[in-house]
C-alpha cells in the first residue's frame, strides 16, 4: 500500500507521516517513510543545489528533476511494496503537479510525467 502526505511548506506533513508510521508499526503492520525530493539521491543533490540558488534550471527542468528523482527510488519502493511494507510518502507526485502549476506550466504536461 502506498500512501502520500501532500501540503503546503512547514504544515507537518513529515510529523505527520512520522505518526502514522508509529501507529501502523503499532498495529503489528511493517512501514516505511520516503521524503521526496530525496537528497540523499545524486538527483536530489542536484535538486537541492538548485533549490539553494547554487544552480539556474528553469520550471520545466525542476520538474523532470523531481520526476527522475522519484525514479531513482521507484526500486526500493516496488521492493517495499512488495515485501508488504505500508509505505508513507513525504510528498509525492501532487506536490510536483501543484508547483508545476504555480510556475505556469501546463497540468497535462504535468500529469503525463
């Protein structure tokens, strides 16, 4: 099972994915929490140098960015998935669609990534 936490900058949606873990662990359930972007990735790295002003990519390159950053994951997250993990999602792809939208870009174009 696959389960997103979306919301604005700073609403607790980690606090919040951190509870949820706690309770599913306590209902004899096995999970896992995911952040994304994930800058632990060498594309979140990227992500994050951009994100910090120390590189210029415009919203369209974000986007793919994010998108290639999931990616990067989509393995560990099949594995866990499989394995019967409960996995809990520190933003996933509503997040990119709605700050895709907030930089002018087109929602199709944004879903079809």
């Amino acid at each position: 099972m696959l389960v997103a936490i979306e919301g604005l900058d700073q609403s607790g949606k980690e606090t919040q994915a951190q509870m949820l873990r706690d309770h599913v662990r306590a209902s004899g359930h096995k999970s896992r929490v995911v952040s994304f972007p994930d800058y632990g990735t060498s594309i979140g790295e990227e992500i994050a140098r951009a994100l910090q002003g120390e590189r210029e990519y415009g919203p369209e390159t974000m986007q793919l960015l994010y998108v290639a950053n999931r990616f990067e994951r989509k393995a560990d997250i099949e594995r866990w998935n499989a394995a019967g993990l409960i996995v809990l999602f520190d933003r996933y792809v509503a997040s990119s669609i709605a700050y895709g939208e907030a930089q002018g870009l087109e929602s199709k174009w944004l879903q079809t990534l």
